[in-house]
C-alpha cells in the first residue's frame, strides 16, 4: 500500500491544487497535512489579523478534505521534523510540496529533501501551486530575472500556463492521528480588526464566482476608482492559496487589464526568488534614510496625520485588513481617484460634513472649525517634505 504526504503551505485549497491532484495521482493512500511551524508563529510577521484569516482557511480545508472521505491531519512543530516523523510512521514513498520563493520557503524545502533524502524518500516540488508561471521559468537574456515589467509581462503572456486541475473525488487515508484545528489564539492571541474578510477556500471561490460574473469587466475603468471599490479584494485569498491564481487567470481572462494585474504578482515573485534579500533590503537603493519620530509614526498608524487619504486607507486597514493602493501622493491621487472625497467621508467621519473635493485640503479650512472637526493638522509639510527628498536624492 503506497503513501503520499500532500503538505500545505500557501495553497489550501482542494480545487486546482497541484500538490494534492499529484499526491491523489501516485499513491493509493494520501496523508493532507499542515504543520503549524513554530518558526511562523514565533515570527514577526505572525498577526491576529492573519490569525484569523489562517484558522478560517484550516477549517474549510478540513471541511473539504472530509467531503472527498479525507481529513486534514495537523502537527506542531518545525516542518521538516513532523513530515519526516509521519513519513517514517507511515513509509511514505513521496512528500509533495508547493514550491515558493521566500527565504523562509527556500530554506524549509531544501532541510525537508536533505531529511527525505536521508530515508531514501523523495520530495516532490510543484512550481505553479503558488504563481501561474513558474520564477525563472522567463528570463531576459543574460540575466536570471526581469527587473523591469513590461518585457516580463510580454513573455509571460506568451508562456503556457496549465490546464485547472479538478479536485479528487475521493481520499483515503492511512491509519493516522489527525490532530486539532488550531484555534486563532493558539496561531497568535490579541486584538483583531472588526471587518476582516472571510477565510476559507468556499468564501473564496464565492468571491471569485461573483467577480468574473461581472464586474471584472469593469474592471479597466473601475479599478482605481477610490470610493467605487472597484476590485476584485482577492489579495488574502491569492496569499494563502485558498484561490488558484492559474484558475483566476482562466477564468477572468476576458479583462486583459485585470490579468495584467495578477502577472505583476508573478513578477514580483520571480524577483524575490532571484533576489531573497529585496524582501528586507530596497531592491534600487537610493541611500534614502527613513526620519524616525515615535509620535508621528504613531499617527501615520491611526490615521491622523492630517492628510485625509493616508487616513483613510490606514482607517480602512485598521478596520478590514485591507486597503486601496492608491495612496501615493496625498493630494494628486485623491483629486484623481476620489474626486468628490467620497472614499474619505466614508472612512473618516470627522470629515463627513465637508462636501466634495475640499475634503482632501481641510487645512484650509478656518482653524476654528477645524478645531471643531477634531480632525489633525498635518504633520509634515508636503511641499517641505518633497523638497527634502528630492534634495537626499541629489535631485535639488
């Protein structure tokens, strides 16, 4: 009786799954694990917030694992020591994993082959369980990446991408202890944003299915319109994998504008596999310096700075775990993508009473009523602090 241990990572999901269709393929019995890797929970980057949105997707996992007569089976530890403990357990002939491009990714694939390797077992890694084409997969000539989009995306639309893989219709699993779903605390305690979006493969798809029965068609036109909300808010999913993003590119590929989108995603990745080092350090330094004040830093994080399209998007990530990415400049890009200020009524209420684009300039209301606002003044000059940056660039 042959056994496969199909490992998730950044693809939990069941539909359109490289990992599990290959594990489901080539053994008779199937072990669906998760390892809760201490080296992430202890992270910095481990947050309530993500917390509840990796619990959510745990649970619908499971929840479609035991659909197909299946479970998702859960340990607790460093990863390569749990897989390699439950592939001896179970004499395991293959592991199959997703390949990604962190670090972190890096590091845990390559102790996992060296701890197989040493049990005779292989590791199987899939290279578009995470991205629609492969890193490295295009290449400019003489480099080992694309610095630059536009070339990339020229070759990349050019690229074969897979067939969508259906999901198994049935799983068998070997004698295993399945382990608990970890609750959100256990992932990492606190305080949690109130709006967050849903977690879990079916919320995703649902998503999915009512963004290419419509409005993605708008989406050239809509995208960038502020108060419109006019994306697709697939982002978490496309992180944690409860979304193929090959299935989304198929599917929403009647709007160029919006794949388009999605190979900046794969772009990005294939920098990050050729360069691991731009996820801590500036990809085109500048000998730019960060001005370091507790307080103003402060500000920036509960949206009071004074500049009410920062504060918005920062209201907006506070409360959903979301935001627009159209925050760039505070004064050009609200006059453009939110020229009646409706996206900032919406977000800072202080400011509801001011009608149309005056909302993104209240400090050119009388201080009096300002004052009355309750609404900050700014806390840098943006002309002083152009000028400043430009000077650091050596371009004044």
């Amino acid at each position: 009786m042959t056994v496969a241990i199909a490992l998730f990572t950044r693809d939990l999901r069941v539909h359109d799954n490289p990992v599990l269709h290959a594990a489901v393929s080539s053994a008779e019995r199937v072990v669906p694990l998760f390892v809760l890797d201490e080296a992430i929970t202890g992270g910095r980057f481990n947050r309530p917030n993500r917390a509840v949105f990796l619990a959510a997707c745990l649970r619908d996992l499971d929840r479609g694992l035991r659909e197909r007569g299946g479970r998702l089976v859960v340990r607790r530890g460093r990863t390569a020591d749990e897989v390699a403990r439950l592939a001896d357990e179970h004499d395991v002939t293959a592991v199959h994993v997703a390949a990604d491009v962190s670090g972190f990714a890096r590091r845990r694939e390559e102790t996992l082959r060296e701890r197989l390797a040493a049990a005779g077992r292989d590791l199987c890694v899939h290279d578009t369980s995470v991205t629609v084409v492969p890193p490295g997969a295009v290449t400019p000539s003489g480099n080992d990446h694309f610095a630059v989009y536009t070339p990339y995306y020229r070759q990349w639309s050019a690229a074969a991408k897979r067939a969508v893989l259906p999901a198994p219709r049935r799983l068998s699993l070997p004698n295993v202890a399945e382990g608990s779903l970890p609750a959100r605390e256990e992932i990492c305690p606190g305080p949690t944003s109130p709006d967050l979006p849903e977690g879990g493969e079916r919320a995703g798809r649902a998503l999915l299915d009512a963004w290419v029965d419509g409005p993605v068609r708008d989406y050239g036109s809509a995208h960038d319109d502020l108060a419109a909300d006019g994306t697709s808010r697939l982002s978490p999913h496309l992180h944690f994998g409860t979304v193929s993003p090959t299935e989304l590119v198929h599917r929403a590929r009647e709007s160029a504008e919006f794949v388009r989108q999605v190979a900046w995603r794969d772009f990005h990745h294939q920098v990050l596999a050729a360069r691991p080092s731009a996820a801590t350090r500036d990809y085109r330094p500048h000998g730019d310096r960060w001005r370091r004040s507790a307080i103003d830093l402060r500000a920036w994080q509960e949206g009071r700075t004074g500049y009410p399209i920062v504060d918005a998007g920062m209201r907006q990530l506070r409360r959903e775990g979301w935001l627009h990415n159209r925050v760039l400049n505070p004064l050009l890009q609200a006059k453009r993508y939110d020229p009646d200020g409706a996206y900032v009524r919406r977000y800072v209420p202080e400011l509801a009473k001011i009608p149309g684009a005056a909302v993104h300039e209240p400090w050119k209301l009388p201080p009096a009523m300002l004052d009355d606002l309750g609404y900050p003044r700014p806390i840098v000059d943006l002309r002083e602090g152009s000028e400043r940056f430009l000077t650091a660039r050596g371009k004044r």
